[in-house]
C-alpha cells in the first residue's frame, strides 16, 4: 500500500504522463490513490441527481450533439421530435426524485435565452422548492440547472428562485478546438464568462469537458484540469466523447468529427482523467456520467472506482427519452424511471458503496469556499 499523493501542485506534464498511462504502479494503483483522497475528502457515500431533460429545443448548434438546432433526424433515420415537459410533468418527475430518496435533482435541456423560457424554468424551480418539502427534505430537493449560457439576469433570477448548483461544461479548454467544434457565433469566451457569472452569483458551479475528442490531445485534457482548477470549480462532470449518430444513414456524421481513439481507449483514458482531477482538485463532486455507460455496461461503476462521488440516474419519462439521444449509444433509452431507480441503487450496493439518501450532498469543496473565501 502505498500513500495518496499529497502535493499541493500538481504540473500539467506530470498529469499529461498518468493520461498516458505512466501513472506509477499503473492504472490500478491510479484508482486506488484516486479512491483513498476521495474517502478522505469527500467520503464512501454516492450521491444521487435524478437527471430530468426537460426539453430537446435548442438555439444551438454544436457540432457533436445529437439535439443541435440544425439536426433534424435521429439514429436510424426517425425525424427529431422537439419536445418540452410540462410544468406538472417536471414538477411530478421531482416528486418521484424524493420518492426515490434522491436528496437531488438535475434540470437539463437544450439551450434557450427566450424570456419565456427563462420564465418557465424560473416557475418550475419556484414549485419543484415549495412541492417537494418533506420531513426529509425541509428545504425541498436541491436543484442543478444545465441549460447552457444565460444572461446574468437570469442565472440570477434562478438562484433567487432557489436553484445552488449550475453545470456548464466547458467542453474543451483548448480554445482552437472549441472553435472547430462549434459556429462562430458560439463564442469560447462567452462560455468562460458564463461560468464567471455564475460563481459571482453564489451558485456551486460545474463544469467540464468531453474525453477523446478528434484532435484533441493528452496535453489538452491535462490542462483542462488545470482549467478546473484555474476557476476554482466544486463539480466536475465529464465522459467520453461520442460520435453523435452512426456515420452512415440521412444524419451524415461529418469525417473530421469521428474520433481517432477507439472506444475502449476513450473509456480508458475517461476514467484516468476522473483519477487525475480527483487527485489535483480532491474535494469537489465528481460525477461518473452516462456516456461511461454508453462504452461499457459498467462504466459508471468504473468511474465510481476511479475516484467520482455522484450519479445521475435519468428520470426523464421514458416516452420522450428517445429524443435527448445526444450521442450514439446512449444507455436506458428503453427504460422508465422505476427500473433506472432500482438499477442505481442496485449498481452502487453492488460495489458496496453507501448511497446519500434524502441529502443534497453539496461539494465539500463549495461549503469550505464558504467558509472560507478567497
Ligand atoms: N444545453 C446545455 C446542456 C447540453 S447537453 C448546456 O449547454 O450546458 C449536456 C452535455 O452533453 C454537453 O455539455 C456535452 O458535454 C455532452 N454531449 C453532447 N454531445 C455529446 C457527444 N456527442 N458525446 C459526448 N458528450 C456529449
């Protein structure tokens, strides 16, 4: 047994070489030290966010996902359907969430800045606080909202609301590549600031980025966690990149958008950037996302072994599930929530981990900022 590296900084080249497999002892020994900070900084106990994609209308147009504006077909040539939940429907989804014991959930969508959809949301965040208020839960389920750069006004107006936690992926830290892989108008600057905004406005903030994008390199992910670091982040949430839809068929997948690893290489080196964020930023949430699982039936759990505290099983009802298909491959696309509910509670019993029931398990490293701000 040896002891968790402890160093304060960590350099961007010595990260580079674990991504690379240089990690000393290996890959097992790099979850085994990613493991021992996360039971000192964080604990044994996973957390739960039922994830709800609210709704699949985006004014977005990213090359990789498979909700674009511009895309119009699915998987296998069925046209896109654009859809968004209903107020009741998301208020009734968060109250299976408490059902569950989920202390959280998560609000996902496409991107909108509309006044009215900025409305809409801020309502449903208004009911999901007061509606889910239980013995359990006083202060009803902790909320994450996902829906992309929005103006300070709103990211206000949905903290005011009673929404903490805000997840803004940065996708990638490398500007060059953020440009490749979105339209001019989707500015990498503009995203920075966003999650700027969002920290000055008390929210914990995630972000994070995609695992073995075509042309990115080792040294890119390497500073991404840097990158991590730089914006002082309390969640992380990252996975493997995916090509959005099979290269063959009416949604023709762009060449230079098929990755260069394999598929098992980009779960690989996923789950080594997990290790290694755990290891340089130790106290923050990390989640084990959904396209771990896309690559292999038990990538979630992997990412739990390599050093992530958080799950989020996907409550969406199972009608519109085959519409948020934003990447190939995406898992329980044919299930409804009770069985995803079961399964999670099923899968991390099974590596014999605790799950955080009834709490909203905040990022230790969020309530020490608070305690202490820089
Ligand atoms: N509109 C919201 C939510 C976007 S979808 C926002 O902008 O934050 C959530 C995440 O899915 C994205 O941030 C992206 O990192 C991930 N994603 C999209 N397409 C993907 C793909 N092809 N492979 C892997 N992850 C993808």
């Amino acid at each position: 047994m040896h002891e968790p590296r402890t160093e304060p900084a960590i350099s961007t080249s010595e990260i580079e070489s674990w991504l690379g497999g240089e990690y000393p002892g290996g890959d097992a020994a790099l979850a085994h030290d990613a493991y021992a900070v996360t039971l000192q900084e964080v604990g044994s106990e996973v957390h739960l966010r039922g994830l709800v994609e609210f709704s699949n209308r985006c004014n977005c147009d990213c090359r990789y996902c498979g909700i674009r504006k511009s895309a119009g077909t699915q998987e296998g040539g069925s046209r896109l359907q654009r859809f968004t939940l209903s107020e009741d429907e998301i208020v009734t989804t968060a109250r299976r969430c408490v059902e569950a014991g989920y202390g959280s959930m998560t609000l996902q969508s496409g991107e909108r800045r509309s006044a009215s959809f900025v409305r809409f949301v801020v309502r449903v965040v208004r009911r999901i606080k007061t509606e889910t208020r239980t013995s359990v839960l006083p202060k009803g389920l902790g909320i994450t909202v996902c829906i992309g750069e929005q103006s300070e006004e709103s990211y206000r107006r949905l903290f005011d609301a009673g929404a903490h936690r805000y997840l803004l992926r940065i996708e990638t830290s490398n500007p060059d590549l953020f440009a490749r892989l979105h339209p001019r108008c989707q500015r990498f600057d503009d995203r920075l600031e966003a999650l700027h905004r969002l920290k000055a406005i008390g929210f914990q903030v995630g972000t994070g980025v995609m695992i073995g994008l075509p042309g990115q390199s080792l040294k890119d992910l390497a500073a991404d966690i840097q990158f991590f670091r730089s914006i002082d982040a309390d969640m992380i949430g990252m996975g493997p990149y995916l090509e959005r839809s099979l290269p063959v068929g009416t949604d023709e997948l762009d060449t230079d958008l098929v990755s260069r690893l394999s598929r098992p290489d980009r779960l690989r080196l996923s789950l080594r950037m997990i290790a290694a964020t755990r290891l340089v930023l130790r106290d923050v949430n990390i989640a084990a996302t959904t396209a771990l699982q896309a690559i292999s039936p038990h990538g979630r759990e992997a990412g739990l072994a390599f050093g992530a505290n958080v799950l989020m099983p996907i409550m969406t009802p199972k009608t519109r599930r085959g519409n948020y298909l934003l990447y190939h491959d995406k898992p329980c696309v044919d299930e409804d929530s009770t069985a995803c509910v079961s399964c999670t509670v099923a899968r991390i019993h099974g590596i014999g981990r605790p799950i955080g029931m009834n709490t909203w398990g905040d990022s230790p490293h969020f309530e020490r900022r608070m305690r202490s701000p820089a």
